[in-house]
C-alpha cells in the first residue's frame, strides 16, 4: 500500500513539473512540503519525532519508487535516509524534538557538508575549522559538491575542532545556513541529476551555538562512519533498480522499433546483450535484498556495504550503456529515460565514497 501511494504521488506531482526542475536547477519547496504529508521523508523517523516509525524496507520503498521513474530528485533520500539517521542516532533528546519532526514535514531541507574543494575521499584532510569561542563555536572554511546547498536551511556539517589530532580532530555541527558569515556560491553545472541544486558553500566567522554540536566534541570521526553503511546501500538500492528499469524500457523500445524489416529487439546482437544483463541483474537483486533485510536488523558490515555500492554501480553503468546503445540516436536525447538515467546514475560510482574507495574497504579483509 506504501508503494502504491508513493507511485501515485511521483506520477502526479513529480513528474508533470520533472523537467521545470531539470530547467530551473533546484527542486521548488512546496514539493518537499508535500512529500512531508505523504511520509516519504519521515518513513524510518520514529514517531515520536514526527516520522512513520517505520525501517530501512520503508526506506527502500521511496528509493525503488523513485529509481523506477528515473527522478533524481528532490533528493530525499540524502536529506531523509543520509542525514536524518545522523541525528537520530546521536542527537540528544532536545535535538531530535527540535529539528526531526521538521525534517520530517519538509519545513526544513537538509545538506551535508564534508567535502572540500581541497579533496572529499580522504576525510581526515578536513580544514573547515570550528573554535571554541564561550558557549560558540566559529567556523571558517569551504565545502564543495554539496546536494540542497542552495534550498537547504541546515547543513550536517564536518569540521576541525583540533588540527592535531587527525581524524580525531573531527566535530560535527548542525549549522543554520541562514547564519550572518555564511555564502552560498555557484549553483554547479553538472551531466546529470540537473534537478538538484549542488553548491560551493563558505563559511566566514559563522557563530554556531554549542547545542548545535552533534555527538561529542573531537569525537566526529564516530558520527561520521556509522552513516556510511546505510549511504552506501541507498545507492546501491537505487543502482540496482534504474537498471532494472533501463532494461524494461530498452525492451519495450527495441520491440517496436523496425531497422531492415524487423524490429531492433530480433537482432540476435539485441537479444544476448538484453539476456546478458537480464542475467546479471537477476542475480544483483537477491544479494540486494538480502542486504536491506541485513541492515533492518542493523548487522550489515561496512565490507558487504561496499561490495554492494561497487558492483550494483558497476552494473548500473554497464546495463545503461548498452541500453543507450539500444535506443540509436534517441537514446542521446534528454527526453529519453535511458538518456537521463545515464547521465544521473554515473555519479553513484563517485558519490557516497568513490568505488576506488570501495575496493580498499573490501580489500582490508582479504
Ligand atoms: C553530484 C554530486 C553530489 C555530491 N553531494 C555531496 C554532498 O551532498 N555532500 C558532500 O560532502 N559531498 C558531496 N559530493 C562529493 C563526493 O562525495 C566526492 O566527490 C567524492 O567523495 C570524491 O571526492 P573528490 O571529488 O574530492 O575526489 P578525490 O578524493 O580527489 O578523488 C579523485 C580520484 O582519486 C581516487 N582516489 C582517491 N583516494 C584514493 C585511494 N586511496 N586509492 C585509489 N584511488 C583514490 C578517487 O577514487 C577518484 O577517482 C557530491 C559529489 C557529486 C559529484
């Protein structure tokens, strides 16, 4: 029943307006707002802040739903899936009451903030500095690549509490973006995912009350990595069914179109690249599954997490490709969406910790 509401939701009021948004850059408030009244931003918040009460399968739902029709966004899975299980897990009790049931609603837009111009796979190279100033902390610094940098309010933002101490240096804040100090730079041109806004983002003498400190001071490094499992299998989830999407479409197109007297789908070249990835992403989606129910019961480990971005990714731009390919020329135009899901799911391989990272993660226990 969740599923059918969140389809007819994406069908009705997404993607009417889809392209307004690609044109425009950023995604329009109103649809946060009402994504808040149906629970997609709230489904593993738990009720008495406001969410559904619900887990990572509900989760996983929206983020199916939404891979299914290639929307890319609003990105509701970083502002709901990403960031709100961050506050969840170590906001205090005051923390959780002021800014979940928000979050939940859509009245406030999240980001986070880790990477730098300077570099975003090696985390211990954080400069974003935060000093103690009486019940303050002041923040100067720069983030780069940030999705909702432009439309958010808050931003999860990782900075240096001590330069010293290396990844044990690290704090994570809640920072209102709205801060006298804060400048919100370029809204970046990128290939794909056109409907989110991804912004430079400059701090300068930013005040940020101590309440504003999430999880203990120095201590960032720990808040940091219990995010990473679950970001990685959001991506992967989302890899795993654009493909499964781009295969049924590339289907349904090669079987109505006609080159020398058949349809393009008659083509043994056709149908042994459809069967080959048919194959691969039917035994992609048990292990998949099997990774959701793991992390519902909270024991999935950061090494299946990684196997999992890296090769769904992996598979997701092999199968788009070859979808593309499928569809000739119409397969490059915008209106496509094999063309569109092409150019957003490449990032998935750089996002959430770039698949080279993966390989390192998954090496560590050979
Ligand atoms: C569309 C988009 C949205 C994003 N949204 C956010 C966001 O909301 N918040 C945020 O904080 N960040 C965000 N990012 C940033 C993203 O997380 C980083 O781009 C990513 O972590 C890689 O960092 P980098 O770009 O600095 O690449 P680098 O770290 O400079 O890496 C460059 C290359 O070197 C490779 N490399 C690095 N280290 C190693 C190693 N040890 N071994 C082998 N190869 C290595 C990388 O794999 C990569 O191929 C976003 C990026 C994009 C493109």
């Amino acid at each position: 029943m969740f599923r059918d509401s969140v389809s007819k939701f994406i069908e009705a009021e997404v993607l009417p307006v889809y392209e307004e948004w690609e044109d425009a850059g950023r995604t329009p408030r109103e649809i946060w707002k009402r994504a808040g009244d149906i629970g997609i931003l709230g489904t593993s918040i738990p009720e008495e802040y406001g969410g559904m009460g619900g887990d990572f399968l509900f989760d996983s739902i929206v983020l199916e739903e939404l891979g299914r029709y290639g929307v890319a966004a609003p990105a509701w899975d970083m502002h709901s899936y990403i960031i709100a299980p961050f506050l969840i897990a170590f906001g205090t009790e005051e923390q959780k009451r002021k800014w979940l049931s928000k979050m939940a609603s859509g009245d406030v837009i999240s980001a986070i903030g880790l990477t730098e111009p300077g570099g975003g796979s090696d985390l211990r190279q954080i400069r974003t500095a935060a000093r103690r100033d009486g019940d303050n902390f002041v923040v100067n610094g720069a983030k780069t690549f940030i999705t909702n940098g432009h439309i958010a309010d808050y931003i999860l933002l990782a900075t240096k509490t001590d330069p010293e101490m290396g990844n044990k240096g690290i704090s994570v804040f809640w920072v209102d973006l709205n801060s006298e100090g804060v400048r919100r730079g370029r809204n970046l041109k990128k290939i794909g995912n056109k409907a989110q806004d991804t912004a430079e983002l400059f701090f300068d003498n930013v005040r940020v009350p101590q309440e504003n400190l999430i999880g203990r001071e120095n201590d960032g490094w720990t808040v940091l990595m219990h995010g990473l499992v679950q970001e990685r299998l959001v991506v992967a989830v989302r890899s795993v069914v654009i493909a499964e999407a781009a295969l049924d479409q590339t289907i349904a197109y090669t079987r109505e179109r006609k080159a020398f007297n058949q349809t393009v789908f008659d083509f043994q070249n056709t149908k042994f690249e459809l069967a080959k990835h048919a194959a691969e992403i039917e035994v992609a989606r048990p292990f998949v599954d099997r990774c959701i129910e793991l992390h519902a019961k909270g024991e999935l480990s950061m090494n299946v997490a990684a196997k999992a971005k890296l090769w769904t990714t992996e598979l997701a731009d092999r199968v788009l490709d070859d979808c593309l390919q499928l569809h000739g020329g119409y397969g490059y135009m915008w209106d496509f969406p094999v063309a569109r899901a092409w150019a957003d799911a490449r990032v998935h391989r750089i996002y959430a910790g770039t698949n080279e990272v993966m390989k390192h993660i998954i090496s560590r226990d050979l």
